[in-house]
C-alpha cells in the first residue's frame, strides 16, 4: 500500500506577526502624535507672546519643535518597519527600546527630585501675587503631583519595559528574519555597536541644532556664547558624525575619538558646574528679565542641577562605551616576511 504522506515539520519557532503589527501601530501612532505637538507648540508660543507672559526665546521653541519633528519620524518608520516584520526594524526597535528604558527611568528619577519642589516654589509665588486667594489644599496638590509622575513613569518605563520585553524574544526575532530573508546593514555588526553609533548620530543633531537655537556651550569653567560656542557645537557635531560613521564600520580609531570627546566634555561640564554661572551666561545671550526670572524659577536650572543631570548621563556613555571595546579589534602587524596575519589580535596583546 502506498506510503501515507508526512507531515511538514512544525516551524522551531512561535510566529509573532500578530504582536508586530501591534507594536508597529502603537509606534505609528505616538509619531502622529508627536507630529500633532507641534503646531500647538507654536500657538503655545504665539499665545505667551501675546498674553505678555515671560515667554522663551522663539529659538527654544524651534528646538521643541524639532525635536518632535525627528521623534516623528523614527517612530513612524519604526512602526512601519515592525508592520512588515522587516529584520532592520526588529533591530533598531531592540536597540531603541534599551535607550529609552534607560533614559525613561533616569528621567522619571528626576521628575520624582524635581517636579514636587517645582510645583511648591510656584504655588509660593502664586500665594504672594495673591494673597486673598484661599490657599489650595496640600492633599490635593499631592494627588496632582502623584499623577504627572505616574502618567510620566508609564511612558518613560512601563511602556518601553514592555516593548524591550517583546522585541528581544527569539520567536520575535526568527519570525523577523523568516519573513525578511535578505541579509539587511543592521546585521552586519553588533548591535550594541550599532546602538553607540544611533546615539553619536542623534548628539549630532542635536549640536547642529543648538548651535543656531542656542549657542551656549559649558568650556572648562564658563559658557562660551555667541560664535565661539556655535563653533564648538559645530565641531562636535562633525566629531560625532565621524564616530558614527566609524563605528557603523567596526573601526577602533572611532573607538579612540569617542574615548577622548566624551572624556572632553565630562572634565568641562565637572569644571564649568563649580565656577560658571548659567542665569548669567543666558543673559549675555540678549534674554529679557522677565525670562531670566521664568528660568531662575525652574528647579532644573537652580545649583546647576540640569548639569549634573547631563553629566550622569555621559558617565553612563562612558561606561557603555567602555564596555563596547570588546567589539574592535585592531589590525594585526604584517610579518617580517611580508606577509600579514590574517588573525585579529587584542590590542595591546
């Protein structure tokens, strides 16, 4: 009797297609919201303007608005990439839900040191504007703040914990790379690598901006304004592109250049934190009293405190780029023959 045909074999792996899609649609989704933000940015500096408020500098509001605009579209094209399953975005959305863990978590821990202090210095001040005003009761004041940090703590924490939880699943990565079979650029190298090189791409960026919004750049125990910190922006923004670049490329002299900019700009930041004044460095800058004082109110601006913060999250650059030096090797000397090694050795060994 003929043979009974055998079953095909059961794929070694859960497909999650289904939780892609998801996934890609949540991201799709907050870069139209982001996209939406800015116009209200906009009206929301029109409006200061108007109502004779100590409004920013429209330049701040331009990096606002910028910054949505870039959050839009790697959210977007993110989110389109999980839709199609595509390897790439599988990747970069791993690498991206890592960097937004640990930047959600450090930044809520701040929230939590700043946010209950900042809301009492402005209820003082509302009190003594207004003293016939019935004073709001602390309970109360104790909710709202419990609230924006929990509502904070979700998006900062929850939510990428739960896409960092989905995206390095191997079932979530076989069904990528079963659906997606071409070999794609973000397989060609580590992605830690890869990660280093995203962040150095976005500090870029983020120069170029701040060099036209605001040239004000802390150079070992002042602020540099004016040309002399555009410059510097700038160079750092072409020293970044190029460790980004080399790191794409796997070259250890791009591990060496990071090594040293990063070492650069944590020994200026320690030394301008204890010497500089930042309220004023800003009024150098041309910004009206009136500005000076919204400042001077916000928390994050007092003790230097947004410096400290910004130095904590380059130790920890530091320390993720530390770690990465595993990933280089240098090239092997040729012998004295004339030949060369084609084994890659330590450096130093």
């Amino acid at each position: 009797m003929p043979a009974s045909p055998a079953n095909p074999p059961e794929p070694a792996f859960k497909d999650r297609s289904t939780g892609l899609l998801v996934l890609g649609i949540i991201e799709i989704a907050g870069g139209a919201f982001a996209a939406l933000a800015i116009p209200f940015v906009f009206l929301s500096a029109i409006l200061m303007r108007k109502g004779g408020g100590p409004a920013m500098p429209l330049r701040s509001f331009a990096v606002t608005c910028l910054t949505y605009a870039l959050l839009a579209v790697v959210l977007v094209t993110l989110g389109i990439g999980a839709t199609k399953a595509k390897r790439w975005a599988w990747a970069l959305n791993l690498v991206v839900s890592w960097i937004w863990l640990i930047t959600g978590v450090m930044v809520t821990i701040m929230l939590i040191a700043v946010v209950p202090s900042s809301i009492l210095a402005g209820m003082r001040t509302a009190a003594s504007q207004n003293p016939s005003a019935p004073p709001v009761p602390a309970g109360f004041m104790a909710v709202i703040v419990t609230f924006m940090i929990v509502v904070a703590a979700v998006f900062l924490v929850v939510l990428p914990l739960i896409f960092l939880l989905f995206y390095r699943s191997k079932n979530v990565e076989l069904t990528c790379k079963q659906r997606d079979p071409v070999e794609r650029w973000t397989d060609r190298r580590p992605l830690p690598v890869t990660a280093l090189a995203l962040l150095a791409a976005a500090s870029a960026a983020y120069y170029l901006v701040l060099s036209v919004a605001t040239p004000l750049f802390p150079f070992f125990g002042r602020y540099l304004t004016g040309r002399p910190a555009t410059a510097l922006f700038l160079l750092f923004a072409v020293v970044d592109t190029y460790i980004a670049v080399a790191f794409l490329r796997l070259k250890l002299v791009g591990w060496w250049v990071a090594l040293v900019a990063i070492l650069l700009r944590l020994s200026s930041s320690a030394i301008t934190i204890g010497r500089a004044n930042l309220l004023e460095a800003y009024s150098k800058m041309g910004w009206s009293p009136q500005q000076l004082e919204a400042i001077s109110m916000n928390p994050m601006f007092r003790g230097n405190a947004i410096l400290w913060w910004s130095m904590m999250f380059m130790v920890l650059y530091f320390g993720f780029l530390l770690w990465l030096k595993r990933y280089f090797r240098a090239p092997a000397p040729a012998s004295y023959t004339g030949f060369s090694d084609s084994t890659p050795i330590q450096p130093g060994s």
